[in-house]
C-alpha cells in the first residue's frame, strides 16, 4: 500500500479540484473494496492447531467451500468446517486450496514442522505374531481390507467439538511414530500412543462419536474398537481384553467402551490407543492438543 502511494498522489497533482476530489474518492473506494477484499479472503478461514508430521488442524471456512489438501478432496461439512491431517513422513509443505462458493479461491503453502522419531525395540513377542505364517498373513490382510474400508467410510457431521481426553490413566509406554524393531527385526514404525494400565482397567471414548467397530480378535491389536468422530476423524483402541461397546452404538467423550489386555500383538497389558484421519496416521498427543484448542476457542466464543 505504501508503495503505491507517490504513485497515487503523482496522478492527482496538477488536475482540476472537483476531478481531483472526484479521483481522490473513486481511490478510497478502490481502495477500501481491495482492503474488504483482502480481509474476507484472508480471515474467511480460521485454521487451529499446529500443521506438523503426524499433527492434525481443525478448519472452518465459508459454508460451500471446496477443500483440498495437496490436490486431495478434503471432506467439509455444511458449515464450512474440515480437518487437516499429516502422516509421520509429511512432507515439509503442503498447499491448501479453498474454492470459495462465490468463485474466489484462497490458497496457502502451510509448512509442515519436521520431527524427530525414536527407535524403539521390542522383544519377547511370541513368535507366531512377530513372524506369522502364510494363513496368519492371510488373516492379517483380510483383516486391514476391512479396518480400510471403515476408514474410508466418511460421515460428514463433526463429533469431536465436545472436547477431548485420554482413554486410560497410566504412564506412557510408547510414542507415535517410533521405528519398532520386533525380536530384533524391523517393523512398520509405531501408528498410535501406548499407555500402560494393569488389565482389568477402564479405558474411555475419547470423544464423542459412533462406534464403527468392536471386534472381538483381530490377529495385531485383538479386541478392537474403532469411533468414528466424523469429518474422517477415527480413534482405535486395541489389545482390550473386554469390549464394552457393539458397533452402531452413539457414544459420548469419557463413555467407557472397554478395559484394558495384552489381546493381540502384545508383550504386556496396555491399551494402543490410534488416531488417524482419513487413511492417515496421527500423534494422538498431537490431535489432543488441536482439539483441546479448537474446545477452548469454541467455549470462549459461547461467552462473548
Ligand atoms: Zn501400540
């Protein structure tokens, strides 16, 4: 804007006073349009939470909006609202475009914060889990074509706008992430958060939701309950050695949907507590912190 103006007041020097009152007006009009402009295209979209491998953020925009993410279609709901999430190897930018119902497009290069992943080894995994044979590869495959499909199965209605906790009490045992190395041999890196809790131990819905699974042995995380959040948000709780909770069931944040075992791929009792949007794994202290925000900022609005 400063820029423009010698330019500006160049043009109005040496004109009549009622043509340069006139270009003068006709200046702040344009002016003022290219400032509304501006503002809307720019405040129209509120974004919470920190873009990051493995993070998630909450959206809003103009109700009709188009959202996509890296070229890929991103599910909005009627109000204008989505999320974002990044895999653990995301790349350090992405690009977000926003196809405004009025025609006009917003686009932002968000950079994505890089981190750091531990290595973590295992041992002691019985070794028919750690290194299963062809009609356990069988099973083992069967059984991801279905937790895929659940995943790709979005709801548009958000769920997760009543805050958020942790499933269990207990210390964490292992982070998101981490490269696993399974009786010495190498394994997918880890796709949820740990948290060790004597068996027998309530474990929670972390936020409001529809359970989409309770299954009861599935042959890596063994009874298995998955809520969908909406907006392609899922949350997974596994290795439980009871299920509280059938698939269809409505469940609220804090509902107890199971207590805590070693079913499955699992040395010890704990709960593998996942979150992942759409077919993407996330941090779920990462989606805590997003959500935990988007709750406060959502109250504080309620407020005012
Ligand atoms: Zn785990």
């Amino acid at each position: 804007m400063t820029r423009n103006d010698p330019g500006l007041c160049q043009s109005l020097a040496g004109r009549a006073p009622s043509a340069r009152l006139a270009a003068a007006s006709m200046a702040a009009v344009v002016l003022l349009l290219s400032l509304v402009w501006t503002c809307s295209a720019a405040a129209g979209t509120v974004l919470t939470g920190r873009a990051e491998q493995g993070g998630l953020v909450a959206g809003a925009t103009d109700p009709g909006a188009r959202v996509s993410l890296d070229s890929r279609p991103v599910p909005v709901d009627r109000q204008g609202r989505f999320l974002l999430g990044f895999g653990r190897d995301a790349a350090a930018t992405a690009e977000l475009l926003i196809a405004l119902p009025d025609g006009r497009a917003e686009v932002r290069a968000l950079a994505v914060s890089r981190r750091d992943w531990r290595i973590q080894r295992i041992e002691g995994v019985p070794r028919e889990k750690a290194e299963p044979d062809a009609a356990s590869l069988a099973r083992l495959k069967a059984e991801a074509a279905m937790v895929r499909a659940i995943r790709e199965r979005i709801t548009p209605e958000p769920q997760y706008l009543g805050g958020f906790l942790r499933p269990a009490d207990g210390p964490v045992s292992g982070v998101f992430g981490s490269q696993r190395v399974y009786n010495g041999n190498g394994g997918a890196p880890h796709s949820g958060l740990d948290i060790a809790a004597p068996a027998g131990a309530p474990v929670h819905a972390c936020a409001d939701g529809t359970v989409v699974l309770a299954a009861p042995d599935l042959f890596l995380t063994g009874r298995t309950v998955m809520i969908d959040h909406g907006l392609g948000l899922i949350s997974s709780y596994a290795h439980l050695s009871r299920l509280d909770v059938v698939a269809g069931a409505k469940v609220r944040r804090g509902d107890l949907v199971g207590a805590i075992g070693a079913t499955g791929l699992a040395t010890g009792p704990h709960l593998h507590w996942g979150m992942s949007w759409l077919d993407i794994r996330l941090d779920p202290e990462a989606v805590e912190n997003t959500l935990n925000a988007l709750y406060a900022s959502i109250s504080l609005n309620k407020k005012q």
